[in-house]
C-alpha cells in the first residue's frame, strides 16, 4: 500500500516528508508575492497621481540631454549640469 501524503522522507525538499506541508509554504509565498506585486503597483499609482507633472518633467530633461551627447562631449557636460541643477530644482 503506498502512501501518498509523504515524499518519501523529505526527498521533495520539503524537509518533513509531507507533501501538503511544501504546498502549503509555496502557497503562502505565493501569496507573499502576489501582496509585494500589488503594494508595487499601488505605490505606482501614488507616485504617478502626486508627482506624475514633475517625473515628466525629468523625463524629458533626460531625454533633452541624452539627445546632445552626440554634438559634442563639452556640450553633453553643459547639459548634464543643467540637467543636474533642474532635478534639483524640481525636488
């Protein structure tokens, strides 16, 4: 007669044996995971409500000082100070 509650003696790493007792540990690290990618995706929204304005704004001041690195490394070295400076400015 086979057993089918055990792993024959924690061979499935679950240490104890018991089948149900690794489903469970994955079960609630799952769950776990499932609170961590909510809670991330809450804070998202909180950021984009109450500082979306300013993020675009960064955005685009890095997206304006990327574009010049090509014309020059002198003239990149401006722009990433100004670059510098607005961020600052803007927290």
């Amino acid at each position: 007669m086979e057993d089918y509650d055990t792993c024959e003696g924690g061979s499935c790493g679950c240490g104890s044996g018991d089948r149900y007792e690794l489903m469970e540990g994955r079960l609630m690290q799952m769950a776990f995971w499932a609170h961590k990618a909510v809670l991330f995706e809450k804070l998202k929204e909180r950021i984009e409500k109450e500082d979306g304005q300013k993020m675009d704004q960064i955005v685009g001041l890095i997206l304006d000082a990327t574009k010049d690195t090509a014309e020059g490394r002198k003239e990149a070295e401006k722009k990433r100070e100004e670059l510098r400076k607005r961020i600052g400015e803007a927290f």
